[in-house]
C-alpha cells in the first residue's frame, strides 16, 4: 500500500511539473521555428531571434524590464529595511497603521492599486515614463521587503544595539555593523522578492507608464494579438536570464560558504559579488541598441512616432534613420482612443498615426500643428480621392498613410454570395452562420456595420438609430456566439478559422493574398470609406524631421515598403497601380482597390457625445456577449 | 535606541503619498464628475448607480466571482495533494521541488500566458493530441475553459507553497502522537494533517482568488475579445472609454467587496483557530 | 512475587542511513508495573530505543516482543501502547479535552463512556475545569499533564515518557517527578521513562538502565547504581565522585597515591589496574593525624546544605623562573612624535625555527605608540640575525620613520620539569619587564604565564595542555626593579568532599573514610 502511494505521488507530481513546464518547452521550442506558425514546426532556424533584435522596441523593453527591476530592487531594499528596523522601534500604534498601509498594495487587486498610481500621476501631472515606472515598482517592492525584514528584526535581541552602543559604536554604526549583519537573510530573500515582483509586474506597469517605455510584459500584451515568434524569441532569452539567475543565487550560497571556510576570503567575495553585479549591469546596458553615426542632415536627432503596431513597412525605419541620422522611436497603440488619451495627457510626439475621424477631433480640440508646405514635397504623388476629405479639408495638417474600406471578409466555400448580396451585413444575424463569424472590437467599426445594416447614416447622431444599432449589436453577440477580435482576425481568417468576419480592406487584401478561398465583399447599403494619416501634434518636438519622415513615406521607396510588407492601400498613384495591378502582388485582390466615389460609403465624422454614447454602449456589447456564454 | 525611530519617518510620509493618497484618489474619482481633471469637478453617486443598477454590469461581477471561485476549487484540489507529496519527501527532494515550482513564477506572468496561446489554439498540439482520442475539432483558445487553465497555471504555484509551508511547519511529533493513539495514516490526515495546515489553505485561497477575480490579462489573451471580467471592465472604461470616474467606481466597489471577504476569511481563520485568543 | 515480562529487546541494532550505529545490540527486559528509566547522554541511543518500541523507527535488526508477540513490524496505531511525547505534541487546533479524548475517539468509543473516562483523567492530572482551554495557551507543566492523561486514558499497558520534563523548569520539574511517580502507582502499569538527568533517573526508577554509545553499561535498581557502579563511566554519570585509577594488590587490599586501603572488594588478579570510587559525602575530614591521607585545602564552596571543598593530598609539578624587573626603556624619536618600547627575552633553542617577525614582536611585547595621543602605531621593520646555537643575538625594531630601538635575545636551552608519576611535564622561562608593564596589567596572573611562556602538557601526549598555576610572593602594587622568583606550578590529585563542617582555605586536613566506601571497578574496556 505504501508503494502504491508512493507511485500516485511521483505520477501527479510529474504532472504537474509537465503542466508548469510545458508551455515553457513549448514557447523555447518554437522561438526556433523557421515559419511563423505557432502550431506546426517547420524547421530550424534563428530568423526570430534576429528579428528580435533588430527589433529596437523589443531591445529596449528588455533593457527597461532589467533596468527598472535592479534598480527598483535596490531602492526598496535600502528603503524598506531602513523602514523596517525604524518602524520596529516606533510606537505600537504607528507600527500597527504602517502594517495596515503596507497591506494596501498586498490586499488590493493589483489593478486597483495600478489606478491608484495612474491617477496620483495624472493628478499631480507626473509626465508618465520611466520615472513613474521606476516610482510605482519601488512603492509596491517595498512592503515585501518590510514583510521580509521585519520577522528577523522581532527575532532579534532588543539589547543588541544597547550592547553596540555600550562597546562605543555610533547608532549608525551599531545598525551597519551589528543588526544589519543579523537581519541579512531577511533582506536578501526581502531583495529577492522585490526582484521577482519587479520582472513579473504587467498590470501596474501597464497603466503608468508613459512615452513609449515598455516592459517585456507591455511588448507581450500589445504584440499578442498577431502572430509574432519573436515574442518566443524574447521570452526565451528573458527565461534563460532568469534561470541563470536563479541558479547563481542558490548556488552561490554554497560556493561562498566553502570559500568562507578558508581564512581570509571575505574581501575577495565581495570584491567578486561586486564584481559580478557590476558586469551584469554592463551587460544588461550593452542591449541597448547603439546609434551608428556619420554626416546627415538630421544626425543625432529624435523621432517619435506614434503609430499602429505591424503598420510600417519592413525597411521603412531602418531605411528613414539611414537616409537622415536621426532616431526613429515608434510606440505602438492599441487603439486611436488609447492613443488620444495619451496624446490629450500631454505626451509629447513628433508624428501620430490616427484614423480620419481622430484627425478632426485632434484638429478640433488643437491638439495638431498646421503641415508646413515649404517642407512637404510629396502632396501631388497621392490619389485624389483620399485628398481634401471632410476630416480635414484641404489637408492643412495631415498626409495620407493608408486608405481603404471596411467591409466583409468571407470564405468562398461556406459563405453563398448570394446571402451576401440578398442580406448585406445582416448577414451577421443569420443564424446559418451561428458561431462562424468575427467581429472587429472597434466600436466605430460594430456601429457602422449596425447602422449601415439598418439603412441609417453611420455618423448618425439620433440616440434612438444608436439604440436601435445597440440592439442590432446585441442581437448578434447574443444569438450567434460571434468572436470579438481585434488584428488576430487577420491570421485567423488567413487560416481560414471562420467564415465571415468585418476587416479593412488592407486586412483583407493580406487575408486573400494568403488564403485563395477567401472573398472580400463590400455591401450595398454602403460603408465606412476611411483614411489613416500623419499628423504632427502641437507639442511636437521636433516638426522638421516630422515633415521629413512624411516625405519619405508617401515617396515611392517607402510607400511601396509600407504597402507591399503591410497590405493596405496606399496613397502613392504609382504604388497602387503597381501592387494592384497586373504583376503585382495583389493582381486580382478586389479589396486592394477600395471602392471610391459610392454615395453610400462615408467617412466617419466625429462628434465626442456621439463617441460616448457608441463607446459605452460598445462596452456593454462586449459585456452581453461575454454574459451570453 | 529613540533613533532608530526616525528612520521609520521618511518611510511613512512616502507611504502616504504611494500608498495612501492614491486609494485616495480613486475614491474621490468615483465620487466625482466631469473630468480628467482634478479642478473642476462635482459629487455624485451616478457611477455607482449607474453600476449597480445595470443587470449586465452585476452579471459581469457574478462571473468574476464565479470563475476566481471555480479556479480556487480546481487550485486547492490540485495543490494540496502536490504540496502534501512535496512536504512528505525527503528533504534534498523537497528543495528540488519547490524550486522547481517557483522557477514559472519568477518567468513573466504575461509570458507564461502567452505561451499558451500556441498551445491551445487550432491545430496546436492539444487540439492534435485531442483528435487523436477522437476528439476532433474541439475549440480550446478562446473559451471560458483556456481561461480558467490560464488561470488555474498562472496562480497554482502559490496555493502550493502556501500548503506545503503550512504543511512543513507542522510538527512531525504530531503526525507520531495521533499514530501512536492508535489513528491510521487516513485517520491521522483527516483529524491532524488535514486541519492544521488550514491556515495554509486560507492563505493559498488569498493568493489565487485575489488575483483570479481581477485579471484581465488573462481573459482578454485567452479568453478573446468576447470575453470580459471584472478587471477587463475596468481596463476598458480606463484605455479605451476613458470614463475615468466610472472606472474608478468598479474600482472602488471590488476593492471593497474583496476587503470585505478578507476580513470575512479572517475571522473565519480566528474562529478556526479560535481558541489561540 | 514474581512479576511477569512484559516487552523483551531481542539484540536491537539500528544503524542509520550515513552508517552510524546508534544501537549495538541491545538487550532488555521490562517487566510489568515497573518504572524503567533509560538514562545517558544524549545521543546515546536512548531515545532510539523508546521510539523502536513506539513504533515509529524500525530496528536494523533484532526483534522487539510484547507480551509474548513480535511486534517489531505493526505499525504504531496497533501497539497497546502510549507516548508522551518530548515536546507534549498536542494538537493545537483541539481544546483539552479533545486533545485527551482523540484516542477514544478514533476507536469509536461512544460519547457518554469518552465523557466519564477524561473527566476521570482531568481528575487524575488535577487539571478539573480545564476541559475547553486551548492547549497551547497552557503552561508547560499543564501541557504535560494534558499529554500523560492524553496517552494514560486509552489504557496502555506501557506508557513511553520521551524527556518529558526537560522543557520544564527546575522547580516545576521536581513537582512533576514527583506527580509521575504518583501517577504510576494509581494506575499501576509500566512506564519506560528516558532521561539524560541522572537525578531524575534516581528519584522516580524503581530499574535504571545506563547507556553510553549504543550499549547498555549498568541495569539495576537506584541504590545499586549509585553505590555500585558498574564501571568509571556509570560512576562518573550518576552522582559526584572521586574517581582514580588504582591497583587491586590482593583480595580486600587496593593501593592508590602510593597508599594501600583495605576495601571490601574481592576477586581481581593481583595487581589488577582498576578503577577506584570514593563518594564525595563518604569522605570525612578529620584531624591531620588521624587522617589515612593528608592534604591541604584548596577551595571551599558553599552549597546550601554541605561544603564542597576541595583538598590536594599529592603536591603538583613546579618550577621557578627569575622575572627581571627593569626601569622604563623608552626610545623616544627626534621630533618626540613617537615612541617605541620593547624588552629583551629567552627562547628555546628548539623554538628558534618557529620564530619569525610577527613572533619576536609578541614576544618582546614591541610597541610603538604615539606620546600625545596614546594610539599604537604598528612596528615596521625587525632586524635580526639569529644563529641556530645558544648564545646572546641583538634586534632591533623600527618603525616607519626610523625610530629604533635594540633588545637582545637569549637563547637558552631550557629544561623542563617532568613528573613520570603524575605524568605530566611543566616549563616557563626567564622574563624582563618594566614596573610600568606590571603596574598596567589588568590580569597579573594571566600575563605572567604568558610573559614566561610557561606551558604543561601531558607525558603521555605533548598536545594535551595542563592548567598552570602562578605563585609569586611580591607586592604587584608597589613593585620595584630586582629580580623576583615566580613559581608554576600544577595541581596533584584533588578530593572532591561533601561535609557539613566548615575548613579553612591552606589549611592541612586528615581525611579519612571506610573501607566500604572504597567502590572498586573493573578497568572499561573499549
């Protein structure tokens, strides 16, 4: 019986170190896949690692990730130890409110102290970035190095620092020499902690950091939703530092008490600690990437850029930094409300990527800077049609980037033409179609599908056609299990995963380039004729290099690398004719060649009630279709 | 010696400002209108009206607390008879082990997250080792199931370490008194074992349904864009709607619904260890 | 009566994992409605042997019988018999009264029969009332009565007592021997009690097992323990004793520090070496005439009931030195921003190899300080030239401006005192130094042995150091310069006395005692 419970033991534990480490193997595993799947080994190959670095987002999380951790870890270290021997000599009542304080970010759902640190920033205007990264993670490392420290310290003789002070010590040097010593194993498993609450952190990083600073855990979360194995790639590196590290302090202990027991080593250890420490700071400062220099007009300049993440073409940077010295730092944005809040809080960008309607509530709301003609060269190699539009008439501050269409994304050998023809996009209500269709998580998107769907305008702003639209929206969510999605849409519809779904369509023209069953359909009731462009905002830093970059991107070199590496239409005539036309890559791609001059198809006007209205009834689609379950 | 207590001082007016005032804030947000400002605003209960009133936002809420219960049950049914092998191992074995359970959690939640995207999506292994059983087709990724798994992998270790802790504490000498009054090994586990590591069992409860009940990271990788907690109400009304006072108020109102449970298992705790006091 | 066996150890070896052997082959047997203490240091192997009975260990090999059964392989639960455990083990999250009842209760015993039967055991401790206290608020004399009534209320017919009062405190711990004693004759069944307190052991036993290094040495009632020991080490454990090593010259005679006693003993070889026991309260000190040995007191202690005093019948080893006591040599530097001091010393010539400069400085007490601050600055440069015969060498020491000053060192070849009897040896050499370096001295004695580099060390084996004792009969208040004699000297063979008469320190005594109270044993063989 004994024996038979000794194998049920080993049986589950296996278990569970197969179910801990799986995904691990699996992610280290994959990181070395040739193609992108995430499902099918291909091959050998350290194509994603190289990716990963030439990757200057992705380099720099890993820098900040270290970067704020060691730093963060030692602050609160000192800090919280410093606190903990204070607090256990203060008064039995301070010591019992500091506990309950200190319980605060321990017992609180980590998002809500997250908020707190959002909040306190924005409130006391604390411009968001590293700093507020590096503050947040020392307030929240600190109170498990006190719950550390502060067992070893109760433990502690109350007289040890009478008997220093009584053989001559100073306090100072009574707390150095004699009860630090003594509370040491405290403080490192205290130091260690912080550490690992420091690398793991997503969720407060997420909501204080600011201008473009990312950890791993950023990268990860605004990376995932399209397929991108170098995010194996990173988290494999960041796994290998982490077992490294892991094996050197439990190692160390050991290697450091046999070296201890031969007379005379201590200095040399903690020469070698030091040492130690010191290199692997180098080390983690050798990730950042190192700017090449040389004589360009813009050399040693910045460009930050605010845009779309898998929006610019392959080369496009590295080809812009080469051509004119400066550095190009691109944040990514989740979406243009993320983005307006951002930009509304007052960070500062040279170059924002948003949507038309996003344009005119910026232009309204002066948050952009006029475009200097002077500058721009490049205003008469783009298609007339995305010229002069109503967000922006007469282009006085944005150039066009991509434009395209929303329509229906559909597979040819489930969907019938004919349903799409006879029902437009009701055919999102028909229940044939149960559980085979993705909708796009944009509430701009949902409602004009909606409103288009019920013959209405889509920038309505009669509250009972959005009621009606809510409706229409929730009738969907709730009857045929639809799959709200943002940019996985693309790889899944590519993949052919489900049979409907409402993409751009660029989107649409890179699903089809990859997937011959798949059909790009554009309703009769119309739809939502768009544009994504580049403005400057009025606190831009650096609007030269702005207008610059601008040139360079509507130049044939860079729009062809946009449009031929991303799929979307591009503004440049002769691009266009060349990827769409014959020999080109979207040769016979209907959504490369968006439908223009349709009366029905407007473009999206922007009204902040109507915005509110939409995206909070937006929220609670979401939220019945996730109660629908 | 009185020295040593200002050093506690610099400590404290940080941790008001950190700590405090911003728990502060998200109050004041809740109980405000108009504004990401601080200069103009007004009181109002409308946040939490609006919240409370609206059967769609309190079903959310049930959801929350549905799915952190259910990832609590499957955590503690799991964990238990893991820390309990680990706690009756030798002792090299045991170091090993618990290492070994602690080296993911030093690996990036999101990562670790992530890293079961592939696993789970269509046409991963799962699904492949699944067809092979005669299972074909099944939908894994974006279902309540891959967030529950997501769940149940990100917060297991620390139900764990919580019990095996406790369970290491316990006093071998116990184990042999309960023998030697003529218990068998099940006996011994139900009436000795069993209710000694409660404590530990109380604070692996903390540490998975705290978390578990606001993640948001996890439904949104693993559960879709359809699928949305508590935490991913909040994430919305804060990145994408921008109703800061509204998010403030869910805020507020799990923040205190989760304080009121932890003093609620407190004191079931106290009452379980009743006669200590 | 003839009492009737009740557990018999059968050859018990348990060796553990790493090798070690931590039980010899034991054999024992315990009889019913006795009071058996195991009693050794620890690690002896005592506790080993209680918990091979409990069950919890099982033995390497040998066999364990209870009652006429094999028991060696049921697990503990199905042994009739209880613990107490060393740490009481009471589970914290019961109250009293569950604690007392939990063995009741696993086999089902209905509630009113538990009810009656703790109630009694409540009454049996004295603990009535206590039923729903939380154990672990308790005291720990409490606690252990809470864990015998625990263990007693399932009616073992063996309860194991596991150091149980060692957590207590003294006072308490005499109480509860008391109580354990008592508790056993009511319920009138065995107890194997395991203890490292010899004292314990002597009260409460009415058998005494005596362990040493896996093996048992001496099994027997109280009495016969401590008035016949089997051997030096159960004499050594049990009670306070002169132990020496004698000779047995023929049946009734034995012959130590060169006396020869009549004793009561008989049955050695002639000229057998063996062991000699003298209890301390069996000496008596008398007049010097009318004692069989005579000695002078060394030390007097007052013990609340008796004296122990001390005497030294045989004198120690000795020998005399001349310390040179000199006036102040300072060398003070040019600018009278340093000085430096250092004297001159004897050395062995077989320690000459040993010497290098970190040696001679301590040996001539080098220094080099600043006048006006008093702080020590260190020595920089020592210049010598020693040849490796007897003869006067110069040094001289430097520090790091140059300040100098030059000693000599004397290398003798110093003779030591041996003493083949008592075997032992004992030097110590010549020595200089100035009044100002005795007056300083906060530890004469001390420094004086260390200033003569006075040493004793066994014959037998030179590692082995020897306390040395200083004598001196000048005033170290009001020291001059001269030369003084300073004797070292060993201590000789030392009685241990218990009396109730009052000596005084230096005086000469007779002692004098029986011949039964000369216990004499057989040498340990190891």
């Amino acid at each position: 019986m004994k024996q038979s419970k000794r194998t049920f033991g080993t049986v589950l534990m296996t278990l569970s170190i197969i179910f801990f480490y799986l995904p691990i193997l699996y992610m280290i595993i994959f990181s070395f896949n040739e193609g992108k799947s995430l499902t099918s080994f291909t091959g050998f190959s350290l194509r994603w690692y190289q990716h990963m670095l030439e990757s200057q987002d992705m380099m720099e999380a890993l820098y900040t990730t270290f970067m704020v951790a060691i730093i963060a870890t030692a602050i609160s270290t000192v800090v919280g130890t410093i606190a903990a021997i204070g607090l256990s000599k203060s008064k039995k009542i301070v010591r019992e409110l500091m506990d309950q304080v200190n319980n605060l970010p321990m017992m609180n759902p980590e998002i809500v102290t997250a908020i707190g640190f959002m909040l306190l920033f924005i409130t006391f205007q604390v411009e968001k970035g590293l700093t507020t990264m590096l503050l947040a993670h020392i307030a929240f490392c600190i109170p498990y190095v006190m719950l550390s420290v502060m067992p070893k310290i109760k433990s502690l003789d109350p007289n040890l620092a009478d008997a220093a002070m009584d053989l001559g010590c100073t306090p100072w040097q009574a707390l150095i020499k004699v009860i630090v010593p003594q509370i040491m194993p405290g403080i490192v498993s205290g130091a260690l902690i912080a550490f690992t609450m420091s690398i793991d952190d997503f969720i407060i990083s997420y909501f204080v950091t600011g201008r473009g600073v990312k950890n791993l855990s950023i990268i990860v979360y605004t990376m995932s939703k399209r397929i991108n194995p170098s995010i194996n790639a990173i988290s494999t590196v960041m796994i290998v530092i982490i077992t490294i590290l892991l094996i050197v302090i439990n190692v160390l202990p050991t290697f450091l008490a046999k070296q201890a027991e031969k007379p005379g080593n201590g200095k040399r250890n903690l020469i070698i600690a030091l040492a130690c420490t010191i290199l692997l700071v180098f080390g983690i400062q050798s990730l950042k990437p190192s700017v090449g220099n040389g004589n360009r007009p813009f050399e040693g300049q910045t460009l930050h850029i605010y845009n779309v993440g898998e929006y610019t073409g392959e080369n496009i940077i590295s080809n812009f930094e080469e051509l004119t010295g400066a550095e190009v730092i691109m944040e990514i944005f989740d979406s243009n409300e993320a983005m307006y809040i951002k930009v509304a809080n007052g960070e500062s960008y040279d170059i924002l990527v948003p949507s038309d309607y996003m344009i005119q509530r910026l232009i309204e709301e002066n948050l952009l800077q006029p475009l200097d003609y002077e500058l721009l060269d490049c205003m008469d190699l783009l298609v007339p049609e995305v010229l002069n539009l109503s967000y922006d008439p007469n282009n006085v501050y944005s150039v066009p980037y991509f434009w395209g269409t929303v329509g229906i994304c559909y597979d040819t050998t489930i969907v019938s033409e004919e349903d799409l023809e006879k029902e437009g996009y009701n055919i999102f209500l028909d229940e044939k179609y149960r559980g085979q269709i993705y909708l796009y998580d944009s509430e701009r998107d949902s409602f004009m599908m909606a409103l288009k769907a019920l013959g209405y305008s889509m920038n309505t702003t009669d509250e009972q056609e959005l009621q009606e639209a809510y409706e229409w929206l929730v009738q969907c969510v709730q009857t045929m299990k639809p799959e709200i999605v943002t940019d996985e849409i693309i790889d899944n519809m590519a993949q052919g995963r489900k049979a409907l779904g409402i993409t751009y369509s660029g989107d649409a023209a890179y699903i089809m380039s990859e997937n011959e069953n798949m059909g790009f359909y554009l309703p009769e009731s119309g739809t939502n004729f768009w544009v994504d462009a580049m403005v400057i905002p009025a606190n831009a830093n650096n609007p030269e290099l702005a207008h610059e970059f601008m040139n360079y991107v509507s130049s044939y070199e860079g729009a062809l690398d946009n449009s031929s590496y991303v799929g979307y239409t591009s503004p440049n005539i002769e691009v266009r004719e060349e990827l769409g036309g014959p020999g080109g890559d979207y040769e016979g791609i209907n959504a490369y060649l968006p439908r223009t001059n349709y009366e029905k198809d407007e473009v999206f006007f922007y009204d902040e009630n109507t915005r509110k209205v939409m995206s909070n009834l937006w929220a609670k689609v979401k939220i019945s279709a996730s109660n629908a379950k | 010696m009185k020295k040593f207590t200002t050093l506690a001082v610099p400590y404290i007016v940080w941790s008001a400002l950190m700590l405090v005032l911003p728990m502060a804030l998200i109050a004041l947000y809740s109980l405000t209108n108009q504004g990401n400002t601080i200069i103009s605003f007004s009181f109002t209960l409308e946040h939490y009206v609006k919240f409370f009133t609206d059967p769609d936002f309190l079903l959310i809420l049930w959801r929350s607390f549905v799915i952190a219960v259910k990832t609590t049950i499957i955590c503690l049914l799991l964990g238990y008879p893991v820390a309990y092998f680990i706690a009756r191992s030798n002792e090299k074995l045991q170091s090993i082990l618990v290492l070994s359970i602690t080296i993911p959690m030093w690996i990036n939640a999101l990562v670790r997250t992530y890293a079961w995207i592939g696993l789970l999506s269509d046409g991963g292994i799962i699904q492949q080792i699944l067809a092979f059983f005669g299972f074909h087709d099944v939908q894994l990724l974006y279902t309540e199931g891959a967030v529950l798994l997501g769940m149940v992998y990100n917060f297991l270790p620390f139900m764990i370490l919580q019990i095996n802790t406790a369970l290491c504490k316990m006093d071998n000498s116990l184990l042999e008194a309960s023998a030697d009054l003529g218990a068998n090994p099940l006996q011994t586990f139900l009436r000795v074992t069993f209710p000694l590591s409660v404590p530990g069992v109380i604070n692996g409860i903390t540490l998975v349904f705290l978390p578990a009940v606001s993640s948001f990271f996890i439904p949104k990788l693993l559960g879709g864009g359809q699928y949305f907690l508590i935490g991913n109400m909040i994430e919305n009304q804060f990145i994408t709607v921008g109703e800061w006072n509204f998010g403030s108020a869910i805020s507020m109102i799990m923040a205190i619904i989760m304080m009121l449970m932890m003093m609620a298992v407190r004191k079931a705790e106290d009452r379980t260890q009743g006669r200590k006091e | 009566m003839e009492k009737k066996k009740l557990i018999e150890f059968r050859n018990i070896v348990k060796t553990w994992e790493d090798g070690t052997v931590v039980l010899k082959g034991i054999n024992l047997d315990i009889y019913e409605n006795e009071f058996v203490t195991l009693l050794g240091p620890s690690g002896c192997g005592k506790t080993t042997l209680l918990r091979i009975l409990g069950g919890f260990l099982d033995t390497t090999e040998g066999s364990v019988m209870f009652d006429g059964e094999e028991i060696s392989h049921k697990p503990p639960y199905e042994r009739e018999l209880n613990t107490v455990f060393q740490r009481y083990a009471l589970f914290p999250h019961l109250s009293v009264y569950e604690n007392i009842a939990f063995g009741l209760k696993i086999k089902k015993v209905s509630k009113d029969v538990i009810d009656q039967k703790v109630m009694k055991m409540l009454k049996l401790i004295g603990l009535e009332g206590y039923e729903n206290k939380n154990v672990s608020l308790m005291s720990g004399g409490q606690q252990q009565r809470v864990a015998i009534a625990r263990a007693l209320v399932n009616e073992p017919k063996v309860l194991l007592l596991d150091e149980p009062l060692a957590a207590l405190d003294l006072k308490l711990r005499k109480e509860m021997q008391y109580e354990l004693k008592r508790i056993q004759q009511e319920v009138g069944i065995t107890f194997i009690f395991v203890t490292h307190d010899q004292e314990e052991a002597l009260t409460m036993s009415d058998k005494i097992v005596v362990m040493k290094q896996g093996e048992i040495q001496q099994v027997g009632t109280p009495e016969e323990i401590y008035n016949e020991p089997a051997n030096k080490y159960v004499a050594n454990f049990i009670g306070e004793s002169n132990i020496l090593s004698a000779t047995m010259v023929e049946d009734y005679k034995v012959r130590f520090d060169d006396i020869t006693f009549d004793c009561v003993d008989f049955g050695y070889k002639p000229n057998e070496p063996v062991d000699v026991v003298i209890r301390p309260e069996d000496i008596d000190i008398v007049e010097v005439e009318k004692g069989k040995m005579t000695g002078e007191v060394l030390s007097v202690l007052f013990k609340g009931v008796h004296y122990e005093i001390m005497v030294e019948t045989v004198p120690g080893t000795t020998v005399t030195v001349n310390m040179h006591v000199i006036g102040n040599r300072d060398v003070s530097s040019a600018d009278g921003k340093e000085k430096i001091s250092a004297n001159d010393f004897y050395i062995d010539i077989e320690e000459l190899e040993n010497l290098d400069d970190k040696e001679i400085i301590a040996r001539s007490d080098a220094q080099a300080w600043d006048p006006e601050t008093d702080e020590l600055m260190s020595i920089a440069k020592v210049e010598y030239d020693l040849k490796n015969e007897l003869g006067q060498y110069p040094v001289k020491f430097s520090t790091a401006n140059g300040t100098t000053v030059e000693r000599t060192i004397f290398v003798v070849n110093q003779p030591f005192v041996k003493n083949e009897k008592a075997n032992e040896a004992i030097m110590a050499f010549n020595f200089f130094k100035t009044v100002d370096e005795l007056l300083e001295s906060q530890a004469l004695d001390t420094d004086i042995k260390t200033w003569a580099n006075a040493q004793g060390w066994k014959l037998s084996n030179e590692d082995q150091s020897i306390d040395i004792f200083v004598d001196y009969d000048f005033d170290p208040e009001n020291i001059k310069e001269g030369v003084y004699k300073v004797t070292f000297s060993t201590t000789g063979r030392e009685f241990k006395i218990h009396t109730t008469d009052y000596s005084e320190v230096g005086q000469e005594v007779g002692l004098t005692f029986f011949p039964e109270d000369i216990h004499v044993m057989s040498k340990m063989v190891f």
